[in-house]
C-alpha cells in the first residue's frame, strides 16, 4: 500500500525467569521414584518445575554435569541446642549435604529451664568447657517457656531447617526442681499433671514431640550434681506413658534413648508403642547396632521391631548410625566409661585428684572389678582393641594398650592404669565400639524398621564426628548397588524421614521449599575424610573433631538459596537467616 511501510521489531531480551536453574543433573525429588537427566527451576525459595533443557534461564545458574540433585538430608539426631546459639549456620552439618536437623533429643532441651540448670544438664554431653557454653547463652536467657523458645528460634539467623523435641529431663527439672527431678523417681501427681500441660504446651507450638532418657551414659555436670543420671533417667514407668499419651493423643513422636544394659527399658518402649485398643505411638529408638559385646542385639533389635509392628500395630523406628562407632578418649574422658561406676568417679574428679586415685590400690581395685565385670555392657574394654592416638611417651602413638603391655611384661590393665596416674588426659586413645563389620551395618541400614541419622551432632564434642551420616551411607550405597537403588537410599534419609517424623521437608516436587544437595558421585566414593581436630575461635580455643568432605557436595541449596558453594559458605552465612523453623505438620 502506498504511503505505508511494514517493520519487524527484533525480539527484546528476556529477564531472567527464576531465581535458579541448576542444570544438567541427574535429578532425584525424594520419592524414591528413578533419577532422571534434567534441569531444576527455583523461585522464592520453593522448587517450580522440573524437565529436560528448560529454555528460561535463571538469575543464578548452576551447572550439575556429573552430579546428583537431590534434597537436603534430614540428621535427626543432634545435640544443637547450645550450639545453635552463637553459631546459628551449625556449618559442620550443613557443609555434608545437611538441610534439615532435629535437636532436642536424648531428653535434653534448652526448651524451659533456667541458665544453670541448662548448663549442668548439657555440659558433660557437649564435652565442651563450660565457660564456652555459658558465653553462648550469654548472660540471661530470653525465653521461659516452650512457646517462648520457638519464638526465640524464630528470630535467630538459622542455616539449616530446625526443628525440636522438647526433652523429659529439661520438663522434669523445670517442673520439680532439679534437686527432687534427680533424687526423687516418684513424682507427685500434680507435678506429673504440670508435666503433661507442658509438653501439651509443646504440642501446640509445633514440637515433634518428647524425648525420654534411660541411658547412663548421660549425666550432670557442675556442683552438686556432677556425676548423676539426668532426670529423665530416675522418672518411673507410669511417669513415661503418663507423658507418653499426650504425644499419642497428637500422632507425635516418642524419641527414646533405652539403657542397652537393662533390656527391660526397650521391652518398655515396645510396649509403650504397641496400638492394640488404641492408637500407636510413633517411637524412634536409639540405636540399631552391630555390637561387638553382643553380636546378636541388632538382629533381636529388628526383627522384634517387625514383630510388634506387624502384630501388635507398634510404630517403631530404630536410629541407625552409617559408619562405625569410633571414639576418640581422653584419658577417662568418654561416654564409654560412664557405663560403669568408677569410670563415673574418675570422670568427675579434678585432674590431680584422678591421679592420685589411680595410684591409689583400693580405687584401683574397685577399677578392676567394674573393668571386668561379666554384666552386659556396650563398651567391650579390650586393651588391645584400645588405640593410642597420642601420648607423652615417645613411640606409643599408634599402638594398642594391650600391645605395649605386652612388649613390657606388664598385665595390661595394670598398665593403663599406671599411665592414667601418670598422664591422665595427655593419654589421646580411640575405639570402635560398634558397627564395626560392613555387611552387619549395611543389613541394619537397609532394614525397613530403620531410620538413618544417628549422628549426634554437636554432642560429645572432643570425642567423635558423625556429621556426614548421609554421606557415608551413600557412599555404601553406591560402591555395593545390592544393598538398595539409590533413589531409595536417598527416598530413606528425605521425604520417607521427613513424613515419618511430621516435617514439611526432604522433597524437591514442585512446589516444595527447595534445599537441595548436589553431590558429586564420583568423589563420593573415595572423597569421605577421617575425624580431625579443630580448634574453632568461636569455641575459645578449645577443640572439636569433625570431617571433612569437601569436594563431594558441590552446593548446598536451603529456601533457594545458594549457603555452601565449592567449599565456601556464603559471605552473609550464619548472619542472615536461611531456614525455617520447622514445626509438626501433624
């Protein structure tokens, strides 16, 4: 047409369309369904879609070649709740490809309680200086109640996703006072009665529910307590179902840590959980292990775990642990001798008065006797399967107790003893106690009674380092393909955990919170590192084992948002909130 011109305006550059693209990997949502090659788009913190060569790019691309994309893993076993005060990113979980961890645990909380009570109860399970932990509560607490707590939480600038038990031995203290919570089993009625409406207090904050104690490997620290079991443990029967039937009543969890010298207590817990003319009680147990005291209990463990679950409607899940069960010790200083009275003794006294109650014959002898009583036990107390790490002695690190004792002619405990007088805890040794026989360890892990994350993360801080469970059970999972898929492996430690407990996690189907792990298969299968010592300025000198993985997890995504990248966390890390606090979606 005359007098007209036609134009074709060149297409205008598109903005990016989300927050993040990963692409190229092999991705897995947590439902156990097959991985499938793809690319992830993340916006607002929630995942959008999933598919092959997504055409919209993202403000943040990453490139996942080689890698496995899967969601965060859950470790549901930590002892975070000091911690997570002063060093709210809690790096040591979160830099293994953790997004999600659950504290409270063990029956200790920082829930309710004051400042000293708090301190006394969680002292000598952190395996921390005192002075350290009271700095990171600082000089007062904020909160006074279980709802005042999550409300605390909710302000801190968290890393990972955390979510809480509300621990028997922080209510039973709060409620008798701490003095009649350790002295007295009894409680009154009234007292239960104020029990029972905090912990209801708890369930209607979103707690996953209680933990109860039985084990004697946890007790008090500081005057005048130092030494006894936590209160949990002096509670009777009645008091834990009385407790117990408000977590029921919610479809709560019961988490329970049973003596393993006293089988009654786990026959207890299976009772507690059965739902015969009544509604089960979820209860996760610690833990299913390859004891080498007793080869036979993981298997009694879960096969009666089925039992009860098949016939009897229980809802048991055991606590599994993904590697072996190895100890760093200080001279005395171990949970392992917490198991016997003596041990109890030594570890509460001063440094020179240990010592003279080693050179002591009398002590000594009463040393002996627990040493080598026939009772069931957990630690196996074998000289020559007790390693010397390091030691002022010349030429000792390395060697076995028994083996030097042997070279000198000396009986072997004898031996021990007389370095104890001599060195105390300059003596550095380490042992496995459990868990120590691969094919044993794979069975109790693939075990459908089972749930994996018995890490203990920041407890017993000198003494050992779990925190990268999932890793290691990955690692089995891919060097021995029989054991399970791989998508069922990962199915295990997110979305079926995160369901199981009640958690609004473990998934990465659209529309999920996108925490995310990318890991690199290939480095995983030798890229896992031993404990090492690390002196952290936020701990005032004092040390921590951990490990290191760097390398095998590439990025590590929570709310879409990129906190751990080739080895380095992001600049505002532990400054700037990242997670959410998770409550119960039940």
């Amino acid at each position: 047409m005359i007098g007209t011109t036609s134009t074709t305006d060149a297409p205008a550059a598109q903005p990016p369309a989300y927050d993040v693209v990963i692409r190229n990997g092999l991705f897995f949502d947590g439902s156990g369904q097959k991985a499938t090659k793809c690319d992830v788009a993340i916006d607002g913190g929630k995942v959008q879609t999933s598919a092959p060569h997504l055409p919209a790019t993202g403000r943040r691309e990453i490139d996942a070649a080689g890698c496995w994309v899967m969601p965060g893993m859950l470790d549901i076993h930590t002892h975070y709740d000091a911690e997570i005060e002063a060093m709210p990113g809690l790096d040591e979980s979160v830099r293994h490809g953790v997004t999600t961890v659950v504290m409270g645990n063990c029956s200790l909380s920082t829930a309710v309680g004051n400042k000293k009570d708090i301190l006394d109860l969680f002292c000598r399970v952190e395996s921390l200086p005192r002075d350290v932990l009271s700095k990171w509560f600082g000089d007062e607490l904020s909160w006074t109640s279980v709802r005042g707590y999550y409300e605390h939480l909710d302000k801190l600038p968290i890393g990972p996703n955390v979510s809480s038990f509300v621990g028997h031995s922080s209510i039973r203290a709060h409620v008798m006072g701490m003095d009649r919570s350790l002295k007295v089993s009894r409680a009154e009625p009234e007292e239960i009665v104020s029990m029972r409406n905090i912990l209801a207090e708890a369930m209607d904050a979103g707690y996953l529910g209680l933990s109860i104690d039985m084990l004697p490997w946890h007790r008090m620290d500081g005057d005048p307590y130092c030494g006894l079991s936590v209160p949990s443990q002096q509670a009777t029967p009645h008091e834990y179902r009385r407790l117990a039937d408000v977590v029921r009543q919610r479809d709560r969890v019961l988490q329970a840590t049973p003596n393993a010298l006293t089988k009654s207590t786990v026959a207890l817990l299976g009772m507690l959980s059965t739902g015969v003319f009544r509604k089960p009680l979820r209860t996760t147990i610690v833990a299913a292990m390859d004891v080498k005291t007793n080869r036979r209990i993981y298997q009694i463990a879960t096969k009666g775990a089925t039992l009860l679950n098949s016939l009897f409607r229980a809802n048991i899940r055991w606590q599994a642990l993904a590697e072996p069960f190895l100890n760093f010790c200080d001279g005395v200083h171990t949970p392992l001798f917490e198991e016997f009275a003596t041990g109890v003794e030594a570890i509460s006294a001063a440094p020179a008065d240990r010592q003279q109650m080693f050179s002591d014959p009398k002590f000594r002898q009463a040393f002996r006797r627990d040493w080598e009583t026939r009772g069931q036990r957990v630690f196996h107390r074998d000289l020559h399967d007790m390693w010397i790490v390091s030691s002022p002695v010349a030429g000792q690190a390395g060697q076995s107790f028994g083996a030097l004792a042997d070279t000198a002619g000396v009986e072997p405990l004898e031996y021990f003893m007389d370095l104890l007088a001599e060195h105390d805890s300059a003596i550095r040794w380490k042992t496995v106690v459990t868990n120590d026989r691969a094919r044993e360890r794979q069975y109790i892990l693939a075990h459908p009674t089972t749930l994996p994350g018995f890490n203990d993360s920041g407890a017993h801080a000198r003494n050992m380092a779990f925190q990268d469970g999932g890793l290691q059970l990955l690692q089995q999972v891919l060097l021995n393909p029989s054991l399970m898929p791989i998508e069922k492996a990962i199915h295990k430690m997110t979305r079926q955990t995160a369901e199981w407990l009640g958690l609004d996690a473990g998934s990465l189907a659209p529309g999920a919170w996108a925490d995310v792990a990318v890991i690199d298969p290939e480095k995983l299968k030798t890229g896992l590192g031993d404990p090492i010592e690390q002196y952290d300025p936020r701990l005032s000198g004092a040390m921590r084992m951990v490990k290191r993985s760097d390398g095998v997890v590439r990025q590590v995504l929570i709310g879409g948002r990129v906190a751990f990248d080739s080895a380095q966390f992001a600049d505002d890390y532990g400054k700037q909130r990242y997670g959410r606090l998770l409550r119960s979606v039940r």
